[in-house]
C-alpha cells in the first residue's frame, strides 16, 4: 500500500515515519482480531461435534462399511448341506449317512455356485439354503481338489448373484469381511484386514495354490466355500484354510484364480493343468557347479524317478539330473517346478536346463496333462 507523504510546514522536510507505524498498528491489531475470532469459531465447530470426528464416530464408520458390505453380499451366501454314505461300521450301527455343512455364494443368476472342493467331496446328495428361505437341490458341475474350489448348479434362475471383484488390486491392510451360512440361517460375519498377498498354501492333495490371499479375518470350518469381500460387497476371495494352532491365520483362494478355475469347470467339467511325469527332490547347489554355469539359486531339483511313458521320459530326462531353469524361471525347488507348470500350457514346448555329470544341458519337453 503507497502511504501519503505530508510536509512539515515548519521544517519543510517530509517525515512519513509516524503515519506508517500506525497504519502497521492497526493491520497488525486487525489480523490478530481476525485470528481470535476464526480460532473461537473452530473450537465452537469442534465443540458441537461438526468437524473433528470423535473415536465413537470413527468406529461407528468403521461399522457402517462392515454393515454395507454384509447387506450387499448377504442375499449371495448360501449353505451347502451335503450327505454321504457312511462307512460300513456305522451302517452296521444304523448310521447310513454321514452329513456335513459349509457355505458357498451364488456368482450367477442361473443358478452357479461356487464353494471348497473339500465341502462337497464324496457327496451323494447336495442341498443349498438361501437366505429367503429356499431350500434347491444342487449337482456338481464340476470339482477342482488342486485348488480346492467345486462349482455346483441348482436348476433355478433370478437368484442373488454376486459381484466379483478384481483381487489384482487389493492392498495390504484393506479391510475385508468374510461371510458364511453354515446352518441355513442369517449369514455369520467377522472382519478384518488382508494381512499378506502372494502367499502360497498347500491343499490336502499337496499341491500348491499361489498367490493366496492372507486375513486375519477370523473363520471357523463351517465358514469354508464362503466369500470374502471388500467394504463395496464385492467378492475378492473364496475362504478355504484356517492354519491349524495358529491365531488368527486364515487364508481365501484370490477370485481371479477362481474365475480361471470357473471357467475351464463350465467349459471342460475339470481343470486340465501340466505334468512332466518326475519324482524329485530339493538339493543344495554346489558353489562351484551354480558360478560355472551362472546360476544364482543355492538350490536345485534333484530327479529322483522319472515315469514311464511320460513326457519327461520321452525327452530324455534321467534321475540323477538337476533341473535347475524351466522356461525362463529358475527352479529352486519342488514348489518352483509345480508352480512354473502350473503356468504352462499342457502340450507346448518347454525348454528345460539342467545339469548332468557337472556339464549344462539343455532339452525341449512337452509336457501332458497332470492325471486325477
């Protein structure tokens, strides 16, 4: 701002000192006014509960999203009842069948639903409950115990389908909500957060499932089949596993392995996955064999046995032979080779590199279709 300057009739010499100081008074005594007055109208905010949300406000958005999610996905969860026939020994007691119970969730309106393998296994009769109530027979379409997802079909359509989700963008410490129907009434409900991805879980045939999703949402067995969701009731997972003396471990099969899985079931009836036909071992690597040939892992795939008329036969591969690269993917271990077969396509060429007599060799194999 320009101050005027006023001449001292007495003196002639212009002294603008004064006028400045009282102008710089007065801003200055107006902006602290100012202050004052915006920090009373804030503390006045906060104190009526407008603005800075209090611990019971927090928790009581927190129980909001959990609620949403659960209303949302509800509808979609049912109970898988299953019967089978009991052993001999309990027929001879008058016990002709055995029943079991898990959950599953509806993921289309015509009637598929997917659940655990593990629910349905040697079933002879499957019955779902809604929650409206409904009681529908179901058949299986088809069963996957290598990733222990079955998909079963209800002759029926307009049922509460729900909406799969995208697990390739889930974040660690997101918040999930895991949700069962184990007894055919309303859905049991825990939450919590994704604690880890990409873990690895093996199955009860000993095959691993990658890139398994890690919760510390708590389940219980009859929970087994149902969905885990996010705070939108989206579908991101399907609960299989609680690590047995562990607290508070659970782990769900990621939902886009499952669309896979869904697929090939609707498709095929089965999943069709690669197999080179050898028994191994992990073995340590030496040093002097892992720098001759360039290889960075410590460890290798000792062949132990390879069966015959396979496609590891065939190629030439003998026991004794380290396999240490497959494709392009270092083989460190017997679950590194299961997992790079895993990802290959059932009759295409695969490279193999391996190490026999301390020389690198290299071969092609083409592997088949891992048996039942």
């Amino acid at each position: 701002m320009r101050i005027p300057l006023t001449p001292d009739p007495c003196e002639g010499v212009r002294r603008p000192v004064w006028r400045v100081q009282t102008e710089q008074a007065t801003n200055a005594e107006v902006a602290q006014v100012q202050l004052e007055q915006l920090l009373a109208d804030t503390d006045h905010r906060h104190s009526a509960g407008t603005a800075r949300p209090t611990e019971a406000e927090a928790l009581d958005a927190y129980s909001q999203a959990v609620i949403r999610a659960v209303e949302l996905i509800g509808p979609s969860v049912v109970s898988v009842g299953i019967a089978k026939r009991a052993p001999e020994e309990l027929q001879r007691r008058g016990l002709p069948e055995l029943r079991g119970a898990g959950s599953g969730v509806i993921i289309a309106p015509d009637g598929y639903v997917l659940t655990n393998s593990h629910v349905v296994r040697s079933a002879e009769r499957i019955e779902l409950h809604l929650q409206d109530g409904r009681m529908l027979p179901a058949n299986i379409v088809g069963d996957d115990p290598h990733s222990d997802l079955a998909l079963l079909r209800v002759l029926d359509s307009g049922l509460p389908a729900a909406e799969l989700g995208d697990s390739s963008r889930l974040r660690v410490g997101q918040l999930v909500v895991a949700v069962g129907n184990p007894l055919g009434f309303q859905a049991t409900v825990t939450a919590g957060v994704i604690s880890a991805l990409g873990r690895t879980l093996r199955t009860e045939r000993g095959r691993l499932i990658e890139n398994v999703i890690q919760t510390d949402a708590p389940l219980n067995p009859g929970n087994s089949g149902g969905p885990l969701v996010d705070s939108r009731g989206q579908v991101i997972g399907i609960n299989t596993a609680v690590i047995a003396g562990s607290q508070g471990i659970c782990f769900a099969i990621p939902v886009n392995a499952a669309k896979w899985v869904v697929s090939a079931l609707i498709r095929e009836g089965r999943v069709r996955r690669a197999y080179l036909g050898i028994m191994g071992q992990t073995v340590s690597l030496d040093r002097r064999l892992a720098v001759r040939h360039r290889i960075e892992a410590p460890t290798a795939v000792r062949v132990a046995e390879v069966h015959a008329g396979t496609a590891a036969e065939r190629a030439g591969i003998r026991p004794g032979d380290l396999l240490v690269i497959l494709g392009d993917s270092p083989i460190g271990s017997l679950d590194d080779l299961q997992l790079t077969l895993g990802r290959h396509r059932i009759g295409e060429p695969l490279v193999v590199q391996l190490i026999r007599n301390g020389e690198g060799i290299t071969i092609e194999v083409r592997p088949t279709e891992l048996p039942d």
